[in-house]
C-alpha cells in the first residue's frame, strides 16, 4: 500500500507553464494507475499558461475561488465543491482570482496516451476581465 496526502501543498510548479505562485502535489503513480492526479495550489491572481490535453482534463475545485476560460468564451467563475469537465483537445486555462487563493484536484485520465500541450501565458488583459465578474 501506498499513501499520499493532498494536505501538503507540494512542489513549486515549472515557471514555463504556470504564472504567480502555484505548487503541485502529485498524488498518484501515473504508471501504475495510467492517471495522473494532484493537488494545484494557486495563490492570489496565479495561473496556467494556456493549454489542451488530448484526453480532457477533470478539476474538482476542494478550496476557494478561481476562473477558468475556454478560448473563445467568457471566463467563468469556479468555487470550492464544483467539478469541471474539460473535454478533449479544448483550449483553456484555470487559475485563482484576483482575491482569492483556489485549490483543485487535477485528474488526467488515460495518461499513458495523453499529451498536454502548454501553450501561451494568459495576458494580464485577458486575466483581468475576471476581475469584474469576481
């Protein structure tokens, strides 16, 4: 048996994918469960970069509150208990708000065959027209 605990906030994330102050706890061995699964910890105005994953991605957010945006539509507001579906090869980011630190499980099924694209970092322009829905 093994044990994890997604208490502990985890590694600081690569600067290349994420913005602000966000650490990364991995919970679960991808090759033996062919899932990969961690705790995101995003302080304040911290985010991802732009990115897809061919496998879509699952966030159960577990502690305050975040945005998330698919390229082409409005940000949208995301809170503690919400689970957000994010199908296949969609374009899109996720992150706290400007006031509030955001917590999420992150799961990504099939992980043997996924491939996560990282693309640009969300502008300040972009991330701040959730400031006025927060």
């Amino acid at each position: 048996m093994k044990k994890s605990s997604f208490i502990e906030k985890g590694n600081k994330a690569p600067v290349d994918y994420f913005v602000g102050e966000v650490n990364v706890n991995l919970l679960l061995d991808k090759e033996e469960y062919n899932t990969i699964m961690g705790i995101v910890s995003f302080d304040p105005g911290a985010r991802t970069n732009w990115h897809t994953h061919t496998n879509g991605q699952i966030l159960i957010v577990i502690e305050g509150v975040g945005y998330y945006q698919e390229k082409g539509k409005p940000i949208e507001i995301i809170k503690s208990g919400e689970v957000i579906q994010i199908p296949v090869n969609v374009e899109h980011w996720h992150g706290a708000s400007h006031k509030n630190a955001m917590r999420h499980f992150a799961i990504i099924p099939d992980s043997a065959t996924d491939k996560t694209e990282w693309l640009i970092p969300v502008t300040e322009d972009e991330y701040n027209i959730g400031n006025t829905t927060e």
